[in-house]
C-alpha cells in the first residue's frame, strides 16, 4: 500500500476477511465511530514506539463530530501509519472520502463473511419479488419474536451485500443509502422491526 489512509466501502460482515488479509496492528469494530472514539484513535497514532503500523477500523456509523476531528489525522498521519476504513456506503463526508484513497481488493469467493447461504437465498428471492410476495416475506421472517432483532440485523447486512454488487446502478446506490440508515435505526432498543422491513420491501428496486 502506497497511500497513508484508504476507505472500503461494504459491510461489517466483511470485517474477518479483511482482517485475515491485512494482519493489521489494530483492528477494531465500532457500531457508532463517535468523537471520544477519534479522540483515542488520534491519541493512540500520536506515540513515537509504534512505527510502521497498519489500523484496520470497521464502523457501521460516524457522528460528523468525529469525521471533523480526523481530518488533521488523515491529512498529516505520524510516518509509517497506514489507515483502512470498512464503512457503509454514503457513511462519510465529502471532505473526509477525499482524504482517502479506494482500498481495492478480490472480496471472498464465498460471499461477505457471516452471511449465510440462507440469509442469501432470502435476499436473492426478495429483490426478485412483488412488493406483496415482499411483505409475505416480511412477516414470515417476524413471525418468531424470539431472535427476530438478530434475523432482521443479518438479512439487512446480506441485502446490502448484495446490492454493493450492483454498486453502479443509481438505483442500487440510493437502495444502500436507504439501508444505511435502516441500520442506523435496528441500533435502537426497541426499533419497528415491521415498519423497517416494510420500509425497505417498498423502497429497494427489484432486480
């Protein structure tokens, strides 16, 4: 890697397999990237004993407080640092997506890590579908209340694996707009999980 700071642009779930690629010095997960959480991170670079080191740092959110409190740190990184972001798509601003260059690599044949075959069928067949066949869907994967949070966390992770497939669609772009800020709200105590899902079986296209 040439560049000091890149940006990957995908899903949580991919975070294990890019940690087995990169074996960085860092590696850490974030549900919300909040500016405490730059803080310790500009902190923690700022130690002369660590040298050449790469942070791998995987978020599903990040407040703008905390974008604005890196941007000195991604401009100026002490030498030898290396930064990799897995971010949702859309999730950081113009000013900060700048600062860093694409982080290219062969994602694993098998699909996102943690997405299940079954989470990929369910996926598969819900993009194919009407939106009334989607609400049958919708109620069939809530019918359970128990686990039903979890299900409906990993069926969004593997809807927005799949449509990052279709990427240059402006469709497919907006639909992961839309399922980043789904994500946004399943961090909630108590989200509508129906309302979310019901959301999504109207706004994502059928592809």
């Amino acid at each position: 890697m040439t560049h000091h700071a890149y940006v990957y642009e995908g899903s949580l779930q991919e975070f294990g397999a890019l940690k087995e690629h990169l074996h960085p010095f860092v590696a850490q997960t974030h549900d919300r990237f909040s500016i405490d959480d730059a803080r310790e991170l500009i902190a923690r670079c700022a130690l002369k004993t660590i040298g050449e080191a790469t942070f791998l740092i995987a978020l599903s959110s990040i407040t703008t407080e905390a974008q604005q409190a890196l941007l000195k740190l991604l401009e100026e990184p002490q030498r030898g640092i290396t930064f990799v972001f897995l971010v949702p798509h859309g999730a950081l601003l113009p000013t900060v997506r700048s600062r860093m260059a694409p982080f290219v690599w062969q994602r694993p044949a098998t699909g996102p890590l943690g997405s299940s075959p079954r989470d990929r069928q369910q996926v598969s067949a819900f993009l194919k579908a009407s939106p009334h066949t989607r609400s049958d869907m919708v109620a069939a994967l809530l019918k359970d209340e128990e686990g039903a949070k979890e299900r409906v966390r990993d069926f969004v992770y593997a809807l927005e694996a799949e449509l990052a497939k279709k990427i240059k669609d402006p469709a497919a772009r907006a639909a992961l707009h839309d399922i980043a800020r789904v994500r946004d709200y399943l961090r909630d105590r108590s989200p509508s999980l129906k309302m979310l899902l019901e959301h999504l079986a109207m706004s994502v296209p059928t592809v």
